[in-house]
C-alpha cells in the first residue's frame, strides 16, 4: 500500500502505525491524541518513586469521564498503596514482580453492591441484578473506565499494565479490600514511574484485515493475515531477546488445557460466593 | 475544597472537573489528553454526512493500540456502513433513530472464533474456551479496544455513543452480521458529525468518595455521596429540561424488574446459543 508522506505529521503517523502493525495502515487527522495513543506500551519494571500529589484523583476524573451504561456507574475503585496489600496481591497474581515495585496499583471493581445499597435504603429491591446481563454491563463499565484511567496516565509520563491475574483468585482479593457482597475484582490497573534502565516496546498486533470487518464479518482472510501476525510477532521477540514462539502458538498455549487458566475455570462459582449470580 | 488557581491551565483543569463533578477536585499535569478524556459527551443528534477518508482505518489503528489480555486480541469489530443494515440494527436496539442518523456503527465482538480456527488450523483443539472467565477477557478486550476508537473518534472531532442495547437481541445481530459461532456482539458504537443544532452537555458523574476507595472498600461514605450526585443529577435535568428524576431513581428504574432488562435476562442462553459457554 502506498501511503503519501506529504508533512512532518504524516511521517510521525505512519512511523507510528508501522510500529503498531509492521505494515503500512492509513490515517487521517494524525494528532497528539492518537500518537498517545498509538504509542502503548506495557510497563513492567518500575522505580520505587511515589506519585505526584492528585495523581490518583486524576486519574480517577478521567475515569468517571468515561461513558457508562444507562449512567448506572457500576464500577469502582480501590487504590492500593500500602506495601504489604501490594504484596499480597502480587502473590494472588503469580508473583508478579511489578506490583510490588510501583506505588500504586488500582483494582478495578465491579460493583453492583452500590446498587443494591440505593435500593435498601428506599425500602425496595432490583429483581434485575441477577443476571449475567447485569454483570457484563458492569465489567464492561469497569474496562472503559479503567482504559480512560491508563491513558490519563500516560498522558501524565507514567507507565502501566493491566493485572488480569487478580482473576486467579477472587474471593482473596475480596478479604483483602473487604468488598461487600456483589462487587468483583475484575482486573487491577498497575501504575508507577517506567524504571528507564529497562526499555519498552510497542507490541505489534494482528493486521487490521484479521480483525476489522467491513458490513459482514470473513472467515476467508484471516489465515493470511495470522500469518502475517506471526511473522511479525517472531521478528518483535527477536528484537526484544524473548523466545521464539509464534502468536498462534502463544495463543493456544494459553487457552489449550484447563490448567493454563490458573484456577479462573472456577470463576463462575466464585462470583457466585461473593454475590454475583450470572443467571 | 480549596483548590489554587495560578495558570490559565489551573482554570481550564478547574472547570473541567467542576463540569463532571460538580464540585472541586484537585488534578495534576494538565494536558490535552486529559482535556479531551474529560471533555466527552454521549452523541444522540448526527448530520448524514459521511466520514472523512481513512478514518475507520485510525479508529481501529487506535483500537488495536489498546493493551489485552495476554496478547490475545479476542475482540473483532464490523463496520456497517449499509443504511439496511443499519436501519435493522436500529430496531433491534428499541429504534434507537441516531443509528439511522449516523453514517457508521462499529459493532465490537467477544471472539472467540478466532482462536478456535487457529487451534483447528494446527489440528488440535482449546480446552480453555467454555468457560466464563475466556468470554469475560473476550469482553474485556473489546471494551478496551473500542474505549480507544471512542478517544479516538472525539479527537477528530465526530461524536460517538455507545449502544448496549444490541444485546437485546445477540441472534438477531449474530444473522446480519454473518457472526461465525463463538463470537457475540457485546455492543455498538455510533461515529459521525454531531448535529450542530443539537448541543450536547458534558454529564456529571458520582462523586469521587463514592467510586475511589482507599487501601479497602469503603460503604459508609456512599449514602451521602450519592444524595450530592442526585443533587447535581437534578440540576443537570433541569438544565437540559428533562424530567425531573433523581439518579437513585433512574438507576433502580433500570434494574427494578425482570421486564426492564428488555430480554435481555435470556443473554446466558442466548450467548450458548452462539457458541459462547459461561462454564
């Protein structure tokens, strides 16, 4: 594909999306926005440093900001500084190094208890919480607030990574940040100061052919284009010194056996105990 | 709260929280992202005018831009441009008019298709795909993805607003969309140039106490933080001359009865139905 290279901004865009993609893409409108976003990376390794004062408000500013379902806000947060909190919730998510570095991890809640909490008070109760509807509203609120609050943060020069992983164990996550009945952990959100000695990459994904689709969703292109993805996975973590293993076979490592999904086939009863029926 | 204001940056950080909250909170590092995360507003009211070459091609070099989950990248995205098609989207979504109005609505999908083609390709098959923690990363995805396209699509100054009423009728959406099993339209996003005539207004959100916990959840402070949030509900109702009605009544409004949920109480059969198992 040829894409004309007419300003400084469009060299700066398709710097960018050729980062993104290891192929050429076209885009409009190139902007300080999207070269934000654009450019993500996954921080791993942090300093010890502690966020600015109001960091953590901001943050959460740029959250509320973010559309929610009906205007029902059925998330929160719990902003987790404390040493040995982080601690324990490193070891909930299989010893992950990071979120014991950084100063902050947020771990973002869906909640329903708040709800519920509305209609004790006004003497009634919602025959509508007992669904898996219900749920999925509210962890979808929780993703696009948590998403609003990693690019705040990066706006802010700091780094980021998604802790899925709290997934492993629910109810220890509960116990430690003494959640009511109808509020889940669904992910923690970790932020801090990148440790420079330690670079970051931008990852590159499957091609836009394999997962955007024009009027009716194909089958038919997406072999080729995986194939594409492969051979640009194999050449990134040849660059970073990783293994080689190509996406495919990354992705059905980890969904191939029960096993690979550390404890989370459970995460249906789990809910369950902590109130969260998905009927 | 006393909150210092000695730039033009410190005034324009100030209103922008104010017009969210409706009261003071102090934030840090004013910037352009920020002012744009803070700045949005659902779209209901769109001009037919299509969109500017190459733009779903940023919305989605945008979307692919957000983190997920292990590198899986288990959402896809259907562009419908067609008016039948979007005309059809529009009555499965209770006639929601702006999806007519619009020229584009990006429908976001949990896919789990994908995986499972890889895995048939190599011959071998996922053990991890049935259960309700591989379609709620699936959501996740999405949502992450599609929160980036929305940050994008305002950046370029179109309008947006989600539609979950899609999941109204997942089957429905699943034949128009030719959607192969396993993967499930979570929801909509409508793009396209707002409606000059038709002004739009940033909504106030809950306040910070209710949403950010510190260290552990924290109920006690909700009933108080909620009775401000009816308060400004109500200004901003009066403002926008809508009826009146509080936020603790419209939130209970929409999760009072089964009805309600406009069928979509069926989701967890009707997802099993696609292909997608809540094991």
């Amino acid at each position: 594909m040829n894409i004309p290279i007419d300003t400084p901004q469009d060299a700066a865009a398709a710097d960018a999306v050729f980062a993104r993609y290891r192929e050429a893409v076209p885009v409009t409108g190139w902007n300080p926005v999207l070269a934000r976003l654009l450019d993500h990376r996954s921080v791993r390794a942090y300093l010890p440093d502690a966020l600015a004062p109001d960091t953590v408000e901001t943050l959460i500013a740029a959250a509320s900001s973010a559309p929610t379902s009906s205007n029902i806000q059925a998330w929160s947060v719990v902003a987790v500084t404390d040493p040995l909190k982080r601690e324990a919730l490193s070891r909930i998510a299989g010893n992950q190094a990071h979120i014991r570095q950084a100063p902050l991890i947020l771990v973002w809640i869906a909640d329903l208890s708040r709800a519920e909490a509305v209609a004790t008070q006004a003497g009634t109760q919602l025959d509508g919480l007992d669904y898996t509807e219900t749920f999925l509203l509210a962890a979808i609120d929780a993703a696009l607030a948590a998403q609003n609050a990693l690019i705040a943060a990066e706006s802010l020069g700091l780094g980021t990574v998604y802790i899925g992983a709290l997934r492993n164990d629910p109810e220890a996550v509960a116990r430690l940040l003494n959640l009511p009945p109808r509020a889940v952990a669904v992910f923690g959100l970790v932020v801090g100061h990148p440790d420079p000695a330690v670079p970051t990459a931008v990852k590159p994904r499957l091609p836009q052919q394999a997962v955007l689709h024009r009027e009716t969703y194909s089958q038919e292109v997406q072999p080729e284009a995986i194939a594409r993805h492969d051979l640009a996975t194999a050449a990134f973590r040849q660059e970073q010194n990783l293994p080689q293993q190509s996406w495919s076979d990354l992705l059905m490592g980890r969904l191939k056996t029960v096993e690979a999904l550390k404890g989370r086939h459970l995460l249906r009863e789990v809910f369950e105990r902590l109130g969260i029926r998905l009927g």
